[in-house]
C-alpha cells in the first residue's frame, strides 16, 4: 500500500514538471526577440550620420555656376568696349584695301581667285554692316562676361587666360581660316597661278567670321591664319591632309585642331 502511494506521488510530480516547462517553451517562442543595447546604439550612430551633412564640403546648389565678382565683370565688359571700337574701324580700313586687291587680281585675269574675293569682301561687309547697326549690347545676359578663365593657351611665347566661350572663339578662328583657305587654293589652282598662300588678301586680312566678341582681333587673326594656310594647301594640292571639304564647305580635323590649340585646363 506504502508502495503504491510513493509511486503514485513521483509519477504526478513528474507530470507537473513536464507541463511547467511546456508552459516555458510556448512564452519563449511567442515573445518577440530583442535586439542587444550595442546593436541599437549602432544602427541610431548610423543614421545620424546619413542625416548629418559631410563636413568641409560646399553647399552649393546642383547647377549653379561660380561667378565673377561684379569689379571682374565690368573689366571684360570696358576691354569689350574697346575691342569693338578698334575692330569697327579696322573693317572700314580693311574694306578700302579688298578693292584695291579685288582691281589689281581683275589686271591679272585671275578669274577664280576674283570669285572668291569677291565672296570673301561680301561677308566682310556683312560683319560691318552688324557691328555698326547693332544695339547696346546686353552684357548681363552673355555668360561669358561673369564665367571664371577655366584655360590657358600660348601664342607667340605669350600664355593667354580664357573661357569655354572665348576657347571656342579661338577654334572658331581656325576652322574658318581651313574653310577660306581651302576656297583661296581651289582658286589658285583653277586660274593655274603659283601657290603662295601668303599673298591671299584673306590670308593677311584673316578677321573672316570674326565678330569682334570674347578674344582680342590679334589672336583670332593668328589662329585664323594657322588654319588658312593648311586649308589652301589642301585646296591646292587636291590632297585633304587636314581636313575635309565637302558641299562646298572645308573642316579642319579635330586632331589637327588640337595641336594648334594646345589649351590647358586651369581650373
């Protein structure tokens, strides 16, 4: 009987600890897990970093563009005055010269070469005539008047300071002096005269499709002149070294352009 009771009794303790830890495990399983203090103190580290902004570095707006100050500004815009003062008397000058040029190729019965400078005093006229009709020129809308110097470029032992717009000036300068000198050499070869480049009124005139703007007459000439004299030996020789011409129209090769123009970045 003793023996019965004992059995029974271990046999209900038993059970009572097996429920216990049935009731343990279900709680454990519910409850939701949590993160350790060290974790949370990173994750909270790590977006206070993403919100924070870096340090040391400028605020500037996405696409606004650093300007002069207002004394650089009114600088380029007095030298401008003065360059269009100067370049508009020089057409004047210029225009006399091209017909007393024009007369002395008709003597010789140079046909072609007539033609051509013809054409070329007609588009210095038109030059002229929009240099001296034109109004007060608006400075404030044209960005080349508050745009820092962003290159540097050399001529005649001399390095010169400019803009993207003044750099495209330049090589503006020198695809027109390929395209007018192409036109002077065709002429050349077409009235059979002797290439000589130098004696092209263009050549020493060279302020064809300049608008007297960004760069000084005296630099857009030289560069000018650097593309004339490869274009006319490509229009003499019927031999496209430097360039290409096509529908009537000569362009000068970007690598060629690159080694007359040599600009260097400054900024």
């Amino acid at each position: 009987m003793k023996m019965n009771v004992l059995t029974r009794t271990i046999a209900a303790a038993g059970i009572s600890a097996i429920a216990l830890v049935g009731v343990n495990l279900t709680l454990a399983a519910q409850a939701p897990s949590q993160p350790d203090q060290t974790q949370q103190d990173g994750q909270k580290d790590k977006k206070d970093q993403k919100a924070k902004p870096a340090q040391g570095k400028s605020q500037q707006a996405p696409g606004q563009q650093k300007r002069l100050p207002p004394q650089e500004q009114q600088a380029r815009v007095q030298q401008q005055e003065q360059r269009t003062a100067q370049y508009r008397q020089h057409l004047d000058e210029q225009q006399r010269i091209a017909e007393q040029q024009s007369a002395r190729l008709q003597q010789q019965k140079r046909r072609s070469q007539v033609t051509f400078q013809q054409q070329y005093a007609a588009g210095l006229h038109d030059q002229q005539v929009r240099i001296q009709t034109q109004g007060r020129y608006n400075y404030d809308s044209d960005p080349y008047f508050y745009t820092p110097s962003t290159y540097r470029y050399a001529r005649s032992g001399r390095y010169y300071e400019t803009n993207q717009y003044g750099a495209d000036m330049l090589r503006h300068a020198v695809n027109s002096g390929y395209d007018q000198g192409v036109r002077a050499g065709l002429a050349d070869r077409q009235d059979r005269w002797a290439s000589n480049y130098q004696s092209s009124y263009a050549y020493q005139d060279a302020n064809y499709g300049y608008n007297g703007l960004y760069i000084d007459r005296l630099d857009y000439n030289a560069y000018f002149r650097e593309g004339f004299r490869r274009g006319y030996q490509d229009g003499y020789n019927s031999r496209y070294t430097y360039g290409t011409y096509a529908n009537g129209h000569g362009t000068l090769l970007g690598a060629i352009m690159a080694t007359i123009i040599n600009f260097e970045s400054i900024r």
